[in-house]
C-alpha cells in the first residue's frame, strides 16, 4: 500500500517547549491522554520537563494538529472544537551537540498512557546515538467490553504515520531545531502493549503499513485483529519482548510464531506486564535496556557485532530467555 506524501496544509505545528536534560525521568505530567489542542486549548498543559538533570539529552516538544482528521467521537474530554482536529503532542530526544544524521526511533505507548513512563528506556537509546520520538496519542475508543477497537488502533497508526510525516518535514526546515538530524533511510518503531499492536499495523497488516519503518521492537505487545486489512508478512527485522507471568504473553508467543525472519523473541522470566519496560522499573529493566540497545544498533546502527552481544545479555541475564531466527546469511 503506498504511503501518502506528508500533508503540509492544514496543518498546526506548535513548538511547545525547549529542555536540555539527562532523563525524563525527571519530568511530571498530568497523566491523562491529551485530548485536543485546537485552538482555544492550552498546549502546554500536558507535560512539565525539569531541565535540573545533566545535560546529555536535549528535548524539543512540538504539538502536531492534523486538521484534517477528527478526534475519536466519544472522547468524555474532548469540547467541539478539541473533535475537530488530532493533535499529537511529540516529545524528540536528541543527543546533545548531535550534528550529523542519526537513525530514528518512533515509540508508541500503550492504552490511554504517556510516554514519561517509558523515559528511562527511551533514554537509553538516546546516549546510544539515536532520536527518538515519543508521541502522546489520544484518549482510545473502547467497545462496550471496555476494550480498544480495531477502528481506534487503525486511528492510531495513522497518527504515527502523520507524526513521522511532520518530524520528517522538520528535517528538511532550515528553521527547525531537527534540521539536517534525522537519517530518513533508518527508522525504526517500538511498541508497548496496545502501542505494539499500532506497531504491528506499521510493519505487517495491509491497514496502515509504512514503508519508512526498517525496524521494530515490541514491548509486552499487544496483536489482535484491525477493522480492516489484514495481517502480512513483515518486511522487516522485529524483536519481541514479553514477561511470561504478564497475561497477555500469548499474544508474543502467537505473533512471534507468524513472524519472518529476522526475528527475536526474549522472554523475561516471571515478569509482568509493565515493570520490565515503565516506570516503576523491575530487575529485568538493564537485560531490557541493553537488548534493545543492541537491536538497534544490528539493524539502524549497522554493527554486526551487536548481534552476540544480543545473545551474550540475555543469556547471561540467568531471568530470560532466547528465540531467534536469522536471515539466510
């Protein structure tokens, strides 16, 4: 399916605020899903940055408005003018003193969460070389079971395909902050919980592939049915990573069984759902850190040797374990 050309009209972007900072971590945020950021709403609200941390991550937050999609309609939150629009508001993390292009990283976070939660992972691939974009997506549309749609996960990788869209016009902004950094033939897209199943339609399901993803992680991921499309063979490499003692490790156990090579399956023994990805942390999260870290740098970072190291982490770890299945060399 070809991907559309970015959309440059009708479209508001928001420069909300500049920080330099080690982690984010450090940051507080109300916890609830923006739901607007139209005109008439305060876009700043969301999210407060400390910048008080050493300064070896700089971040920009830009408001993203696509005027040309609406907001979920049952949002509770959500005023007229809020339902007009989508906007995103995308916290970037860039190494500080970058100057030369990096490999991307999009991060998609779970079910009416925020991206905060995920900081101390995201900044571990920041410090090894990477940007990453962290989008705040919307309150999800549910079913009367409480569950996320398929409607609203289709929504909501068109959401991530519109952030890239943006952060790539960026690049070429000699007026933006991202001017000349990010490398649009390396990008990569991680998951977490339902934010994987936003991930899978990325890479493998006909509804909202992209071709610009050239990688991807899926945290505790989530992999259920679109409302429309269908699931197809992936084209890129994908590293899961689940706790089997989380409920939904079958989902992990079923996508990686359907996956083409290459492919990584880690599993965190005895782990839950969050801890080994959100804040608060478990153990598992320097085995986590380190594996994905490695990933990236296999497959964005072109460092062959990065594939034992993958190996070496986990099985030394003695909490998980490894499945793979390598490309024909």
């Amino acid at each position: 399916m070809a991907h559309d050309s970015p959309r440059r009209l009708g479209i508001l972007i928001a420069l909300v605020v500049v920080v330099t900072c080690a982690g984010l971590a450090s940051a507080t945020s109300t916890g609830a899903a923006p739901t607007g950021g139209c005109a008439g709403r305060d876009q700043s609200a969301a999210t407060v940055v400390d910048g008080s941390v050493a300064g070896d991550v700089t971040r920009t937050v830009f408001t993203f408005v696509d005027r040309e999609r609406r907001a979920d309609p049952d949002d509770p939150d959500a005023d007229a003018d809020a339902r007009s629009c989508r906007a995103l508001r995308t916290t970037v993390a860039v190494p500080t003193g970058a100057t030369a292009r990096l490999p991307l990283i999009l991060v998609v976070h779970g079910r009416d969460g925020d991206p905060v939660r995920l900081a101390p992972l995201v900044d571990t691939w920041v410090r090894a070389g990477y940007i990453v974009a962290a989008p705040q997506f919307l309150v999800t549309e549910k079913d009367g079971n409480d569950k996320p749609t398929g409607a609203a996960v289709r929504r909501q990788s068109a959401d991530a395909r519109f952030v890239l869209d943006q952060l790539l016009l960026q690049n070429d902004d000699p007026a933006s902050r991202l001017y000349g950094l990010i490398d649009p033939q390396r990008i990569g897209a991680a998951g977490m919980s339902l934010g994987g199943m936003t991930v899978y339609g990325l890479v493998s399901n006909t509804c909202c592939r992209d071709p610009r993803i050239t990688a991807a992680v899926q945290l505790a991921a989530v992999r259920r049915d679109f409302d429309a499309g269908q699931y197809v063979t992936q084209r890129v490499p994908v590293m899961l990573i689940q706790g089997d003692a989380d409920n939904g490790y079958h989902n992990s156990v079923t996508a990686y069984s359907r996956l083409a090579t290459p492919k990584w399956f880690i599993t965190l023994h005895g782990s839950t759902h969050s801890p080994p990805f959100e804040v608060p942390r478990g153990p598992e999260a320097v085995l986590v850190d380190e594996a994905t870290a490695d990933f990236w740098e296999l497959y964005l970072g072109g460092r062959p040797s990065a594939e034992q190291q993958i190996v070496d982490v986990v099985t030394s770890s003695g909490r998980a374990s490894l499945q793979r299945r390598l490309a024909p060399r």
